[in-house]
C-alpha cells in the first residue's frame, strides 16, 4: 500500500463559530496546497482513498486534493485522524482499508509527527510535518505493527 499524508494547508486563526472544529482554509493555504500537490504529480501521487479528520480545515484540504487528482467520491471522514487520535487508532483505521493501493490520510499536528514515527517503526523520529506537506510511505497494511518505508515528503516552498 502507498500511504500519503497530508496536514491540512494554512486555516485562519479562529473561526466566526469561536470553534477550533469550524476553522476554513485561508485563500494563501489553499494556494500553496495546490502548489504541493502539483510537486506530487511528479511522483506520481493518487490519491486513492482519502480519509480525513472531521474537523473543517482537514475536510476542506481532503476535497482539494480529491477535486486534483479526479477522485471524486473517494472520501471518507474518520475519527481516527481527529487531532486527539492516537498513532495506533490511525493505523486501526488504515488496516480496515488494506485492499486499496493508493490511501491519503488528511489530518493534524502533532498527531501527523507521531504517525510518521509509528509507521516508519522508528519511535525517537522526529519530522516538522509542515501545513499542506504531503509524504509518501509504502507498507504492508495487513501487517499487524507497520513497518513503513518513507519515500518521499514535499512542502511547500518557502515552508522549509
């Protein structure tokens, strides 16, 4: 399996709500999510099933990058990737799906930090998983613990 994941792009600072869950996407996160997900195409990025935190802003960066790889209907929102998952409720998650090639996880920091390191079997990793970064391991999703193999992790220019 091919596992992508990709950190919802900038959202403004608070909502009109008052709710960090109602959070949009601001027009320059739009902008350099679709920046990054041009760079993926040279990787040949698909993305396949996407599954995406409830919460707005990751919905929103889920719909983009479904509308630019023409995977409408691909789409599902979990709690596993909620902000206050954890690494093994995503991969729980992951593994109910292992008969699909491509799946793009959509969600949040530090959640995303910690799911590089679990899935790359490496727990003192550490990775600056930056807003509308989108990285690519490949594993083994029948597996029971994961043993990922990262292939590549883009950012946005000027995010380092």
């Amino acid at each position: 399996m091919r596992l992508y994941l990709l950190r919802h792009a900038i959202a403004e600072d608070a909502a009109p709500t008052g709710k960090d869950a109602d959070r949009e996407l601001t027009p320059k996160g739009v902008k350099k999510l679709r920046e990054v997900l041009k760079m993926a195409e040279k990787y040949r990025y698909r993305a396949g099933l996407v599954l995406t935190s409830p919460l707005l802003r990751a919905r929103q960066t889920a719909e983009v990058a479904v509308s630019s790889r023409g995977a409408a209907g691909s789409l599902l929102e979990t709690r596993a990737l909620a902000p206050d998952s954890t690494p093994e409720a995503v991969w729980d998650e992951v593994r109910m799906h292992s008969d699909e090639p491509d799946v793009t996880l959509v969600g949040h920091e530090p959640l995303f930090s910690s799911l590089y390191a679990y899935l790359l079997d490496a727990p003192t990793l550490r990775v600056n998983v930056k807003k509308a970064s989108l990285g690519r391991i490949d594993l083994d999703a029948a597996s029971p613990a994961p043993r990922g193999v990262l292939r590549w992790l883009l950012a946005p220019e000027g995010e380092g």
